[in-house]
C-alpha cells in the first residue's frame, strides 16, 4: 500500500520507524531480530536509508597513498527484501542522487518494482567524507527536486507502465521527501529552502519528513510557514531521543539543528551519569511525541539509528 493510501485511511496518528542498513558482515536473522521489538507495535511500514559508498586510502609499498571506493553497506533494496521475506509490512528505501546516475536510479526503480515496493523517499544525499560540499556525480541529479522529477519521468516511459499495468494518468511510485524545519545547513535562509522544498513537490513528491528536532514550536511554525508557501501535502514530523551525553555536541554539528537550553541543562547536570542521560533523552523525546499527537499530526517518524529500547519504550508510552 502506498504511503498517501496509509496517510488518507488513518484516523489517528501512528508511529513510522527508520532503520540503518547493517554494516557488511552482519547476517539477516541478525537484521531482523535488530528490528523484532518493534514488529509488537504493528507499524505500518518500516524506511530504510540509503548510503554510498565510500572512499577508503591504502598505504602502498612505496608510502604513498591509493583511494578506493568501499561499500560498506548492505544495499537498502536487499534490507528491503529481508524485512518482506519475514514480516508482512510495507516497506520504504531511500533514493539518493549521490553516486548514482540517471542510469543508476532506473535500474534501482526497476529493482523496486520487482520486489513490489511503491513507496520511495528521494534525497540528494550529503558529501563524501572528506569532501566539503555535495558534489553531484556526473551523469547524476543535482538535487532532490530532480530526482523527483526523474522518478517521475520514468514512471511516464510506456513500457514501463505497460509492464506494470498502469493505468495512463496512475503514477507507481508514491514519493517521500526530506526537509528541515531548522533550515538545510546549505540554505542562505528558511525561506529560500522552504522554496526549494516547494519545488520538490511541485516535481511531483507527495508527502514530506522533516529532519529531528527538539522542540515542537520550531516544527508547528514549520508547517506554518510552508502552508503560506503553498504547500499542501502532509509533513511527518522526524524525532530521535538523545541516548548519550556526547549527542548535545554532536547531533547539531552533524543535523545543523539546536538542543534547547533546558534540555542541554537538565542532561548537562547528569552528564556522567549514562543511564540518567537516557532517561532523559527517552522522557523529553516521549513528551515531544504525546504533544504533536496532541496536535493531530498524521505520523511521527523515529529515527532508530540501530537502537530499539528507548524507540520502544516511547512507543508503548504513546501508541
Ligand atoms: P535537496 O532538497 O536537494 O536540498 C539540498 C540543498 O539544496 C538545500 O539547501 C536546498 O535549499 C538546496 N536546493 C534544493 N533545490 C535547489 C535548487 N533548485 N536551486 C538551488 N538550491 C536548491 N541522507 C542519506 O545519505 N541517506 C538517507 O537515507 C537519508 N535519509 C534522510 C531522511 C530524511 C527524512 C531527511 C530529512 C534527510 C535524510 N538524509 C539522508 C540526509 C539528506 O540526504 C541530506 O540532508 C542532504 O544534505 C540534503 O538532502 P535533500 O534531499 O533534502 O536535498
């Protein structure tokens, strides 16, 4: 079933959960009993983010240095297959523009509608490490807002439709799309990436998950904001519980987001304290959960990140 399908027959809000392809190595009874806990809160469909390769440097017998290209990751379309193969949920893969051409992301969507998977979140990806800035591969999209439009296009080549039985007007793929009630690191300012996000659902995405944040003013003035902007589809607001001290540094320099002050206080005097800090990571974060359903939101999106007992233990505080 489609995303839009769940998001029109819903009468409450419901919980969306996104997970992170295993690291090389890990098996798929492995996966999916990572994933198990969740499966008691019946979710209705599980994401699964996509990530590219990687440079890794090898010292050479003369000293010097060689780059290789690594993956490091399971792909997201295999994670896919997994999780179908054992539990009977939708499941939603990311598509990213980075290091992927047009060529590449249709062999993807084929790969996708093989397996019988609709639902797509399409991003741009960030850059390399070691890179500065986002550089687009060649032969690639530049921006989610053309990814967006190339899944689109695609969709309109008659094989394809002929091949899936679509009707002229029926669209395969329901589209997912990113944004950042905080800004985008890279915009000059909200308005501007409000207008870019605007582009990407004129392209044709049809619903939006915002990045994680911490205070649920800065997500209603958002939507606020972007309903002004015209934009009409639903914005699924994305939560993750602080776990660990180190996150009050680290999630804004990675996210480009803010910990409000009275969450950095109250973690700021338990910081050597791990389990308190969990606590109270999982206590703000349930709180930010019981108000946006108090506010009628559609879903709330967690991003798991590999962890699954404080996801759960807001799940059964709040679902
Ligand atoms: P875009 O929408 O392309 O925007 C990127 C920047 O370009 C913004 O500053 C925007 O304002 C600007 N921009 C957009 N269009 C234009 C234009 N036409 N002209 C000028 N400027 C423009 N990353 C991964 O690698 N894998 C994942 O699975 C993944 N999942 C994510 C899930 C969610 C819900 C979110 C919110 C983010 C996710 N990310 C993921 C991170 C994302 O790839 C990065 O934040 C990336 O830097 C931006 O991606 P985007 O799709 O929002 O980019």
């Amino acid at each position: 079933m489609k995303i839009t399908d769940i998001l029109a027959k819903s009468t409450k809000t419901y919980p969306s959960l996104e997970i992170v392809p295993p690291l090389r190595g890990m098996t798929k009874n492995e996966l999916l009993e990572s994933i198990a806990p969740f499966m008691e809160f019946s979710p209705k469909y599980i994401n699964v983010t996509s990530h590219r390769d990687e440079f890794e440097y090898k010292e050479e017998a003369d000293g010097t240095f060689s780059r290789h290209l690594v993956r490091n990751r399971i792909s997201e379309t295999t994670v896919c297959a997994a999780i179908m193969s054992r539990y009977n949920i939708e499941v939603v893969p990311h598509l990213i523009c980075g290091g992927n051409t047009v060529e590449e992301i249709q062999s993807r969507l084929d790969n996708l509608a093989f397996l019988g998977i609709n639902n797509i979140v399409a991003l741009r990806g960030d850059s390399m490490t070691g890179e500065k800035r986002f550089a687009p591969t060649p032969g690639g999209y530049r921006y989610a807002s053309e990814l967006v439009e190339g899944i689109r296009n695609y969709q309109g080549s008659s094989s394809y439709r002929r091949s899936r039985g679509l009707e002229t007007d029926e669209r395969y793929f329901c589209i997912g799309v990113g944004a950042y009630p905080e800004k985008h690191f890279e915009a000059p300012n909200l308005e501007t990436d409000i207008a870019n996000l605007k582009k990407k659902v004129d392209a044709g995405s049809d619903y939006i998950i915002t990045q994680m944040f911490f205070d649920n003013q800065v997500y209603y003035d958002f939507v606020e904001k972007c309903r002004a902007a015209g934009i009409a589809v639903p914005i699924i607001p994305g939560l993750k519980p602080i776990s660990t001290f180190k996150q009050i540094s680290v999630l804004p320099e990675a996210f480009s987001l803010d910990i409000p002050l009275e969450l950095t206080q109250e973690l700021t005097k338990f910081k050597d304290d791990r389990n308190a800090v969990y606590q109270i990571g999982t206590e703000w974060c349930t709180q930010q959960c019981k108000d946006l359903i108090a506010h009628g939101v559609p879903a709330v999106h967690f991003y798991t990140m590999g962890k699954s007992e404080n996801i759960t233990n807001i799940l059964k505080e709040c679902f």
